[in-house]
C-alpha cells in the first residue's frame, strides 16, 4: 500500500462535524470515487465524528488516501479520550447505543465502509479506522 | 446556510440551498414552525435536492419538524431526496417511514392539494 495524501480534522465543536464532512467530500471525489460511493463515506464520516463530539467532547478525524496494485482507497481514522467502549462487539451490534441516540452509528457506518476497526480501552479512549475502496 | 422558506397560498416552501450544520438544522425547525403558526399554514413543503447528506441528526430533526407540524394540524411533505442520500441514509439505516415523501416540487404540492380537498369533504 502506498500512501498518497493525507491530513486531519479537529472535532471540538458541533460545527466541525459538518467541516469533517467537507473534507472528506472532496477527498472521495478527487479520489475518483461515485456520487453514490461518496455519499456513503460522507455519511459514514458525519456519523463517526459527531459519536467523537457526542460521547468523548473532542478528538480527530485523521484521513489518508492509498493506492494498492490498481486500486485506490480511502482510511478514516476517528480518535479521542472519551469513556472508551466496554463491549465493543456489541457496539457495532445492530440497535446497539448508549449515548440516547439511534444506535446506528457504528453499525451503520460499517455497513457504508468496506473495513472498520475499533480499539477501545474504558476510560482511556476509542480509536475506530474505516476504508472504503475505489474499484474502477 | 439559512433556509429560505416561502408562502405560497396556504402553503409554506422552504428549500434546502447546501450543506446544513446541526445548527442550521434546528433554526430551521424553529423558523418552520413559528411561521406555520402565524400564516396558519396548512401544509409545509420541505426541499431538500441540494441537500447532499443526511445523517442520523439531520433524519431526527426531520422527523421532529413533520411531528410538530402535524400536531399544529398541518401537513408535512420531504421533497427531493437525492438518490444517493436515500441510498446511505437506508445502508444507515434512517428511513423517515413517518413523514411523506415526494419526488419533487410539483408532487409535493399535489398531495398537498389532495389532501386539503379531502379534509374539506
């Protein structure tokens, strides 16, 4: 995998989420991914950053592009000092949430990615990666 | 980005024009339904084919807009998901099953029509 850009958000306020949003809109499409393709990462994007503002107060979206062989991809790396996940495989159960919202922020945002990780540790902070490739 | 919302006849229509922050989210929930209760609106009309994603936030604020304008007696229509958002909003799974929705403009205002034609008989 060879590393072709990359860069970050902070997320400390309510608007930085639709900042994250922006950034990653224009890095899909640069990137050569779909309209359809794009508004899944946009959205997949929105939903973890807002679970960083929500849950933990603050953190970073840091994001970088690939290439692999004939294939581009996109990683989204989302991490903060929250209170962590006690039981992660739950977490991205459907219907799963703690914090009063819908609970369909990380399995949904699996469901628009390709790849996601999550290393949480309880009260030391949560650290979830997405890819999403670009098959042409 | 602030949401225009205009009068026409008994209706209000407010068009989405871009991105959208929490914060324009919830103005807009606040202009919509102070202006539905000082024109006597009957039926809104919300726009949203600029609009070019809708999380969990976006779809809840939503729905709560539909809700508070139904209870004032009013009806609510979603025009102009793009296929796209519709397409990441069911993969997240958000489906609004409570509000209606129409393609665009035009069926937005024929089923508001049909609707206050049946309401009068």
């Amino acid at each position: 995998m060879n590393l072709e850009d990359q860069g970050e958000v902070k997320i400390k306020q309510e608007a930085d989420i639709a900042m994250a949003r922006r950034a990653i809109r224009d890095i899909a499409k640069k990137l050569g991914f779909g309209i359809t393709e794009t508004a899944s990462i946009v959205t997949a994007a929105s939903e973890l950053s807002r679970n960083v503002f929500k849950y933990a107060g603050a953190g970073v979206m840091q994001w970088r592009t690939f290439t692999s062989g004939e294939n581009k991809g996109v990683e989204l790396r989302f991490e903060d000092r929250g209170p962590g996940i006690a039981d992660v495989n739950e977490a991205v159960r459907e219907g799963y949430s703690t914090g009063g919202g819908l609970g369909m922020g990380l399995p949904g945002a699996k469901r628009l990615m390709d790849e996601m990780e999550i290393d949480s540790t309880v009260g030391k902070g949560t650290r979830v990666t997405v890819r999403k490739w670009c098959r042409r | 980005m602030e949401v225009p919302i205009l009068k026409q006849g008994s209706y209000l229509i407010a068009t989405v024009q871009g991105a959208l922050t929490d914060a324009d989210l919830l103005e807009l929930r606040a202009a919509l339904l102070e202006r539905v209760v000082r024109m006597r609106s009957q039926g809104v009309i919300l726009d949203l084919t600029a609009l070019d994603v809708m999380d969990s936030f976006a779809s809840r604020t939503i729905r709560e807009i539909a809700d508070m304008i139904r209870l004032r007696g009013a009806a609510t229509v979603i025009v102009g998901i793009q296929p796209e958002v519709a397409f990441a909003m069911v993969q997240l799974g958000l489906t609004l099953e409570e509000v209606t929705t129409a393609l665009d403009l035009e069926e937005g205002l024929a089923y508001l029509n049909q609707k206050s034609k049946e309401a009068r008989i």
